[in-house]
C-alpha cells in the first residue's frame, strides 16, 4: 500500500530551502556592505604578486594532462575497492579471492592498454 504525501510533508525541506537562500543572501549583502572599499589600478589589477601579466591566460594545455588526471584518480578509486575486501579476505573465502583476482585482471588490462596506447608517455609525438 502506497502512502500518500500530504504538502504538509514538505514542509521540513521547504524551510530549510529557505533558510540556506535567505543566509546566502544575508551573507551576501552584509559582507558587501560592511567590507572594504579600496579600489585603485593596482587592487583592481588581476595579479596582485607584483609580477606583470604576460601572455595569454587561455594557453592550450596537452591533453595528456588531463589523461593523466583521470587515469590517477580513476585506479585511485579502484585501489580504494581493495581495502574492504582485504579487510574481509577470510570470511569471504575462496568466492572473494577468485572475485579479486578478476577485478585485478581486469584492471591490470586497461593498464595494459593505457601503455601500449602511450598514454603515460610524456614526449611530444
């Protein structure tokens, strides 16, 4: 049996909801009007190290950069899989070990096939 939601259910979330905007907002206003007013040539310049600005900010980055970012953080996570299993090893037997062992063979093939495509080669081609 399918209950029915009644507004009044929503009620919780929707003055929540209202709570989180109406603090943005006073946030907002209060640290605008309250907070420094100092603007000059130098303050309002984008670099405020001292160093000029040269060049263009929109330089083209190698895409093997990026690569290399997702692969990290994509066999981060499966290393992360890992400890709840060696954690678990003994209860979950013989199943779990051959379980691992395909997760791993898996793993260790799309490694393989990073390399062989030259993924983690850091020479321009």
């Amino acid at each position: 049996m399918m209950k029915e939601y009644l507004p009044s259910d929503f009620l919780p979330i929707l003055v929540q909801l209202i709570a989180a905007i109406g603090f943005i907002i006073f946030t907002m206003i209060v640290t605008h009007s309250i907070g420094p007013k100092r603007h000059s040539v130098k303050k309002d310049d984008p670099f405020e190290c001292g160093i000029e600005a040269q060049g263009d900010a929109r330089t083209p980055i190698s895409i093997k950069y990026f690569l290399i970012a997702i692969l990290f953080v994509l066999f981060d996570v499966e290393i992360i899989f890992m400890y709840p299993w060696a954690v678990n090893f003994m209860k979950l037997g013989w199943f779990g070990f051959v379980e691992m062992i395909v997760f791993l063979a898996l793993l260790m093939s799309g490694f393989y096939y990073i390399i062989k495509k030259g993924v983690l080669s850091w020479e321009k081609e």
